[in-house]
C-alpha cells in the first residue's frame, strides 16, 4: 500500500483528492492537514465522506508527512514551495497541485504570481505532470507540478495540432470556459451563488495565471514561441471545463485521423467521431478529457472543441494518475468510475 | 456473473442503471431495449457510457430478456404489468422500477394511475422492496416494486417514529422537494431549463400518485390507516429529494436513540448527528439516504429530514441494492461509490 | 419629491431599493452610505446602474441624512438602532429592513439577536410594516420596522385563516423555501454557487430569527398565543420565497372565497384561481404575493402556499409600499413592473 | 395610441413583448394570436402577465390584425412570410422577429432555412432592423426584419473595429455562449432542465443559421466579403448572450476612444471602462448592449466581449426599440427598466 498524505485538505482539489483516494485499492490515507481546521474529523466537513474517510484534520506541524510515500499539495500558490525540499531530503515523493513548479522560468513565474520563489533550483527538477506530453519522465519524477485546468484542457485539444506541425503557432485562441469550482472554496462574493448563478462573464482578459503555463506547454511542442490568446470565462456550473480552441491550418490534413492517431493508446482522451460536441457532463466526476475537432464550413480555421472536469482530470484526478505512473501501477487505477450523467 | 435486462433503457434510471451495473463485478449486462431506437449505441445517447457501455439498444422483440437471471424494467407505468407473466415463467426474475406492483389494493392502483390492471394476481405475489422495512421477503421474491422516489424518502424518515408508537399517525405531514429529473427524460415544457431554473413551486397538492403508495406503507408499520398530507414541490436541482416531515409526538422519548437503533445495522440509512441539517448533495451519486431528527424549541412536533438521491436510493440504485438482496450477494456490492462534492 | 437617504447601499436589499427608487417618479436620491465603499460610484459596484444612479457610496458621517423626508437602513441588525433616534428627532423618518424594531418584546428580542437593544422606547412606538395588517398604522408613523422576508409570506398566508377563526392556531407549520439572496450579499462558504447550487437543505430547524416574529404576528391575529413549527431551506434560486403552510381546520368553510374576499381590495396580494400552485418566477422582481389555498382529498388540512420575491415583497419593494403609504401617495407608485418570467 | 397586434403569442419572446408592450404608454395591444392556444386567457399560461394583460389568446383567423397599426411576428421561421404581403396591403407595418426577411440573397436564405422563400420580392424592402446601423431606414420601413440574438450581439462588437478599418475582415471569429431561453419554449430534450443545466457545450458548429446572417452584416460595414468563424455555445442562463470577439489589428489605434466615439449617440449601447468585463447579467430584462475592448498583453489581437439579454435587445426589445423609430416615439420609450441585479 502507498502511504499518502495531503496538505491542505480544505478545499475542493482536497475533498475530491480524498473523494478518489478512499476509493483506490492501492492507497492508505496517512494524513491530511489543515492548520485551521486541525481537529476537525474530515467528515464533518464534508459529509460526503462520512463513513469513508475517518481522518480528522491535523496540524501540519504534527502530521506524519515524512513517513509518506507521497504527499500532495492541495494548498495556495506559494505554499508547497516551502515545504517540498524537506520532505524529498526525506525521500518522500511530491505532487503539488498548485502552480509552485509549473513555469520553468522563475522570472516569469515570479511575475505572474507576485512573489519571490522560495526554491528556484527545485524548478528545474520539476516535472510537469501531464502525461500524454511527458509520460516517461513523471515514473522517475520526485517531483511532480501538476498542470492547471485551463492548461490540462488547452494543451490536451492543441497538441496532434502542434505536434503535426499543420497551424500557425503565432496565433492561436483558446476561449475557455469553467465552472465556479475553479475558483476555489474561498468566501468570496464574485463566487456566491446570487453573484454567479444565471450570469455570465468574462474575467482576467488582461492577463490570466495560466497564459504563461499554457504558452510554455504550446512553445513546447512546437518547438519555438507560440503565439496564444487566451481568454477564461466563469459559467455557472459546479464542475466542467470547456475550451474552444482556434487555429489556422497552414497544410491540408485528415483533422479527424491526426487526432484519433495520436491519441489512440490514451486512456484518459477520448476524441470523440467526426461531427461531435463534447459536454462537460459527459465527463462529470471523471478523469476523461473528451475532444472533437471540427473544420467550420470547410475554411482554414481549424476548431476544437475539449472538456474536462476541472477538479478531476483538470486537479485532484491527473494527480492520481500521476502517483500511479510514479509507483508503476495501472495508470487508471482508482480512476474508473464513470461519468454521472444527469 | 448475474445476467441482466433493462427493458427501457432511453430515460435517466435507465442510463443511471446502466452506470451502476456496468461498475458491478457480479453483473453481466446482456441487453437493453428500447423500441423507438433500437439499432442505435447506448453510449451515442448517453456519452458518460462511452467506452464502458458496448450495447446497442435493442428491439424488445428480439432480446434476450427470458433468458436473463433478473429483468429491470425502466419503463412508463403499466409496461411492466404486460410483460411480467411471461418472464417470471420462464425462470426470470423482475424488478419492476415503475409503480405497476407497488399499491396492494388494485382498485386503489386503477383510480390513482387511471388504467386498468393486466395482473391484478401478481399484485400479491409483488414484494415492495423497500429493504429496509422488507429484507426477508426481498430475498426470495421472484417479483420486486421498486418503491418511487418520494416514498422511499418518506417512509424510511417516518419509519421509526411509527414503528416505535411515539407519534399521531393520524395526522402526518410530508413536504418533499424533488430535483427535476424526477419528471423523467421526456420532452415536456414544464421541465425546461428556462421554466424550472430559477424557479420553485409546488404541484400536485390536490393529490399525487406517491400519496397512496406512502400512505399504504405508513399504515403497514402503524398497524392502522394512516393519516397523511403530502406536498410535492420542485426544485432547481438535476437530482436530489429533501423530505421535511412532520409528526406530533405522542410519548416522549430520546429522538436521536431511537433512529440510531433502528438504523444501526442498515448500511444506506446514514442517521446523522443531532442538530445536523443533511444536504441532498451530501448523498449525490450515492445510495445512501441521510436523516437527521429535530424537536424544534423542545415543542411537541417532530422533524424529520431525510434525503436521498432520487435516481439512486430512489429508483435505481435500489434496484440494484435488491437484485444484490434476492441474489444473495453483498448487499453494498457495486454501490459504494462515494457521494459527489461539490 | 421625497427626498430619499439609504444608509448601507453594498447589499442585496440596498441595490434593489436603488433600482425600485430610480424608476420612482416622486423620489429624488439624496445619499447612499457605506462606510467601507466611500467615494466609489454605486454603478461601478452594480453595473445594472449604468446611466440611472450616478451616486456615489457617501460615508455615513457626511452624509445629508438629516436633510431627507425618509432614510431607508439596509443595513444589518444592530445598526439602524443606533442611528434612528437622531433621525427621529431631525424630523426624519425611518424604515428599518433589518430586525431591530420588529419584536415588541424587547427581552424576546435580545435573546434572539444576541445584543442589547439601544433604544427600547422606541420599539414601542415603531409600526411593523405588512401594510396588509397594519396599513392605517403606517399612514402616521414616524418609524416602520419592515417585515422579514420568511415572516410577510408566511403571514400573509395564514392572515385569512386566523382571522377568521378557521383553524387550531396552536399547531401552525411553515416549510419555507428561500433563495440564496435571502442570506445576503456577504462573502460566506456556505452561499457559495459550487455549495448552494444543485443541492437542497434545511438550515435553524432548532430556530430561527423569524420563528419569534411571525409567532408574534400569528398570535395577533389569533388575539391569543400561537403555535408554530418554522422549518427554512436553503433552494438554489437567486430570488424567491415559497411558503407551504400547514393547519388544521377546525370549522368548514370555503377556503377559496374566504382568500378572495380578504384580500379583494389588496393591491399587491393576488389570490389565485382554486387549484393553482403559484411559481416563485411569477413574482420575480416584482412586489406581488401570489397565494393559492387547498384540501387536499378533502382532509381536515389546508395547505396554503404563498410565493414573494424575498428581495422585493420580501424586503425593498415593500419598504417601498411602505414609503408610499406614509407619504399618501399612490400604494402601488414605482412598483408597476411586471415579472420577469422567464 | 399605437394599436399592436402580436402573432404567435405562446413562446418567449411573445410573452416577452407582452411584458414590454404592456408597460409602454403610447401602445394598445389589440390581439394576440395562437391556433393551438385560442381561446386560452394570456395570464393564464404567464402568470406574470395576471391583472396586466386581459387578452386571451385568438385564433389567428379571427383576430383583428388588419385593423392594427403594427403587428409582430413571435413565429417559427416561415410564417411571417406567408402573411406580410396581405398586412402591408392593409396599410399595417410589420416588425418578423423570426428570420424570414433577415437575408438579402434568397439562395442563401433557402439553403440555410431549408424552405422556398414565399415572398423573395419583399426581402429586398425589408430593413434589417439594427437601429445603431439602419435608424434612417426604420423609420420609414414597412417591414422591418429584426436581427437574431447572436447577429446582434455580435454585430455591435465588431461595427466599430470593421466601420475604422482596422481588422482584418478576413479571418474574425465569433465565440458566442447563449442562454437557454434562446432555443425557445419548445418542449425538446436537449432544453431540459436536468440536460442543460450544469453542463455546458458548443453546438452548430459546423454551420449555424446565424453565420449567413452575421457575415451578411460584417461584409456590409467592410465593403467587402468578410470571413468568420461562428462558435455557438449553449450556457446555464435562462437569458444572456456573451460574444466574445476576436480580429486582428492591422492598424494601431485607441480602441477604447473609437469605440466610445461610434457609440456616444447610443442610447442601448454602453462601452464600458476599459479593462471591464460585462456580465450577461447586467443588462438581464433590459434592451442594453454592454461593450468591453480589450488588447491582451499588448498583442496584435482585440478582443471584444459584448453582452445582451437575448430575450430583448436580442428579440422583443429590439422589436419594440425598432417599433419606436418607426411610429416616431422616443426610442427608450417603455424600454428603460432598470436590469435586474441579483
């Protein structure tokens, strides 16, 4: 069994994390902390998990961290940092699901998130956990920066294109959607029900966290700096993600060939037939990212249309699948239940 | 393996118990009818079923329902009715999700559901599978009513309280807030998103087809007719049935002692802390049903709240917690998937 | 024109008061305070405003309050007893839409708000402002204490009843329904949209702050004591309140011309065709309480359902109806809208 | 008085011009007409409209249309076109708010809307009625053909960027995200709630009827054939439309001053601050268009987010906006409800 602990169980990437470890064969909960809630049995939180899970919040001072395998990072930006290098010294593995190692720039990284990074030369090491791009690098990995949502649905839906070389790089659009869960469990009003619900709006058009995250992964595949426009918008759902993602073909291609070819050995992406429209219910609760790509009218602009769930393959369940890689298990142990639709 | 039939499988307990048997290790699903799109991939209607679902719908005519160990019908109700006979003689087993075999007294049943019954003697033979009041004969029954939604909510809340004497059965409230796939999957302008969103009302005040079928299983655990108001009411909600129920106490006794002890071996009854409010979300997915008891400023009338989520503990995941029942398997076994939050 | 001051404009029940007051045509705005927004303009907080408030928030120490004909507190409980005296005393009159003057029991009061009162001199003098009860009484007053959004539709739905002497006011029950508005304009976990959206819950079942004042409004009807079991919940609406209400008949009566006959002259009370379920988006943003009254298979019980607009009926627009009474002009002035539907 | 007659009365943006017609002081409706419905109380199937509007539903034959100064047409495509010719040869003007007239090129419009074209030699009269664009023309129109939703929202984005000549026209894109109501009150599975809500999708994205009709529009204000990419998404919201708006620069200029300028004159069009990002709902129930120009990251891409009601600056509004210019009324008239917020 894979010892496993959480920091930061409080949120929604922390109850769901736990929603997914309960259920694996192959995982025994250690510990989950919070330092305000130390005390508190997981359960009474979230009553969901009563009778599943019998932790209670501890306080990360007391918390048997180091006696993990692994241990996840469900906390604020800013926080895994400062505590990543004293549990790898202890040879426990790490994956933080927050944005501390995703930019291999610390430059950028420092700009965007607006403080200084407390452990520069762990960057590097990093590795980012999007399996489909770097597979082989996440079973050695100690540790692991797992991919925000946006980038998980982004990078997932551009990259056959990418990767083909058949689009423009410099211009390409990502508009993308997510549910009000991506903003966290945070009191804050903009997230209240009467404030979100039956209303629709865009936000960070200026500039989003996860533009230079997604830029990165796209310059990445092709090989030079990609150009990308990305503009998030909050929709009322719980979970989902959807991203709209534009792009101008510059060769003629079989668009519905080069998706499923590419994709073909992953169990986790489903490119849907010819003519589709993913919904994001149809990946509700589970780790699938569902892709259809379409050629409107028969022009040069290629659309592709990718959802995810953002708590499960866009956080808690790519996490997963990452640990599985890490320890050599089946790689969608845990992750099998199937999408709740209604 | 258990070989299973679904008669009807195109409305949300179908696909909801499609997603539960396909996650089943004892379950092999051998057909799934539907007459109006027979030929057509399961998972094309329901893309949550994409690659775990193989099935095609098929023409009731041509599946091999009779040689099924256990038939759920997922059908309108009176469809059940017809085709019963013939299964149960060759050897089938039938649970039967509609209400064609819930009510005892056929003249009741004709008035409520306005037709005329095809089997008024297999009404008796007809186990009313609320486990938790009727385990023993569940076991054994060839015929199984799966109790509806609202009742399965009611009952199991009112059901200490009668059971152990200690309230007027004569005068019984239920106020129950059904989500909206409780209507069904069909295509009616009252169950819109523009007319249901956003919005709350009541229905079926003058009478409503669960008012009967309650009130039949009210008076089994009274002894005596019951007497009982029952107002349905929708809510903005995909799934989810929140009972409030009311009852004044005609002993005093320790509320809490005496749901705990009635419910302490049942594995889906969860009753919660005193002083808990439990959320229908708290039970999303799952078959569990959660109660909490409350006297309110130490006065003479008793609330129950008792939630449950209406396509699992009430209708399908039932189902299969009595086909687990009459097949002598765990009674859990395939349904300890944990709630959904958020 | 009245010259109009509000003290506490950041909340749900200030922004509707500015919507229903800048269509007003007899109203002039003079001030709108906050003490933490001083300086912002009002229409960069609710862009609904654009181009119809150019007001900016004031704070409350330099705001022309004194030198209005009437001051509206949206504020929360606490405040407006701190500050009516002073206004009182400039000639000002007040409408308070918090709870500081509605309970005439000034010790029921205290244990219920959990603070001592500041001015309990006044409570006496202050008029509870359901115009439908208390209409002559408001004509003169100096201070109206503006009902709570649970107690005028639970009022105005047993009004007729009581009065009349119909049914067994000991045993009254109210299973209220509200949107998610009702709990505020406040950064909350619980109001969250990925907490209170797609899930149903009671909330205070040990007791609520509108348990004391509607036992108080019942037991004047009744002229004597009043029993009654209040049971809110917490629906994912954002504005709306549905009262179901419960009592035993204790004469026979026509139920449906006793409703129309009361409420025949009641501008904003419309009792509906017998047999009718009022939809909580019949009312939407408009002042109108939509009753309907049944027996339900001619039992001894009435159930009266009762639907308002928590933010309008249930706050705003009768504070405004209010205003227009106290200022004799017409009742229904600036509350003509017709609802939102859908 | 402005005598209106209103075919087709039962859908939404029926009962939403009932909702603006009914408050408007110059208008006396004098019919409203459905086959399926005649004889049925308006109020009575919008029970918002109770005590507002005393017609009853007529049986188009019957109802006294050619007495009218102006009828509506709330039709499904193809209607319109059968009775206009008749109306105008009565001398009564006619505003289609479905489709029939939007297209100039009846090869165009037959291939998208699948029907002949009853009456081609209208089309060229029709005013395609987008005040902001066609003011003169309404005014002296006959036969106005209102914009669809997407066009309008979408138009107005772009008229500014295309009139300058400072995008290029080649290659705009439209991702546009709709509320349900738009799909109309049709009873269809895809509208359902417990199918629509918390879920999110594209749809037509291979072709949508509103592609000919925004590239009609486009290629007018440039001169010349302009070329989109035309993304429509079905949101949770009962009312909004989103359209975000991608060009790329050719020129650089101060978006937020050439906007502003183009469109100080508007009254329903409100260009934000820059750096804004209008919510749906803060034109929710009224006939604004919210605008925000963006440059993100200083790049060569603008982006526009454009928000309506769809309902009403998007259908009936727009209608009654149009019916204003042509009668020679002030064209806020009985269109300035304040939007509601929560």
């Amino acid at each position: 069994m894979i010892k496993v602990g959480i920091v930061g169980g409080t949120g929604y990437t922390g109850v769901e994390l736990l929603r997914l470890l309960a259920q694996h064969p192959k995982v025994e909960l250690k510990a989950i902390t919070s330092r305000k809630e130390a005390g508190m049995p997981v359960s009474e939180m979230f009553p969901n998990l009563r009778g599943r899970v019998n932790l209670k919040f501890a306080d990360p001072s007391e918390a048997p961290l180091k006696h993990c395998d692994v241990v996840f990072f469900a906390t604020p930006n800013g926080i895994a940092m400062q505590q990543t290098r004293e549990l790898l010294d202890s040879g426990v593995r790490v994956i933080d699901l927050a944005a501390d190692f995703r930019i291999k720039d610390v430059g950028v990284w420092e700009k965007w998130y607006g403080m200084e990074h407390a452990c520069p030369d762990l960057i590097e090491e990093a590795v980012y956990g999007l399996p489909e791009m770097n597979r082989e690098k996440v079973k050695t990995a100690r540790l692991v920066a797992n991919p925000g949502c946006y980038p998980t649905a982004a990078q997932l839906g551009f990259l056959p294109l990418i990767e083909a070389g058949v689009v423009d790089v410099e211009h390409l659009i990502a508009d993308c959607k997510s549910g009000v869960s991506g903003a966290g469990r945070k009191a804050e009003v903009h997230a209240l029900f009467a404030e979100a619900s039956d209303n629709f709006k865009a936000y960070g058009v200026a500039g989003h966290r996860h533009l230079p995250e997604i830029k990165q992964g796209l310059s990445l595949m092709a090989g030079k700096q990609a150009g990308l426009t990305f503009v998030p918008h909050l929709t009322p759902l719980i979970r989902g993600i959807h991203a709209t993602l534009y792009a101008r073909l510059t060769k003629d291609v079989d668009l519905q060939a080069l998706f499923e070819k590419r994709y073909e050995s992953e169990h986790f992406v489903d490119v849907m037939p010819a003519g589709s429209h993913p919904e994001t219910r149809s990946v509700r609760s589970a780790n699938f990212c569902r892709i259809a790509v379409h050629r409107q009218q028969e022009g040069d602009m290629v659309v592709v249309l990718s959802v995810i769930d953002n708590l499960v393959k866009g956080a808690s369940g790519q996490a997963v699948q990452n640990m599985n890689i890490m320890f050599r298990l089946d790689e969608a142990m845990g992750l099998e239940q199937i999408p709740l639709l209604p």
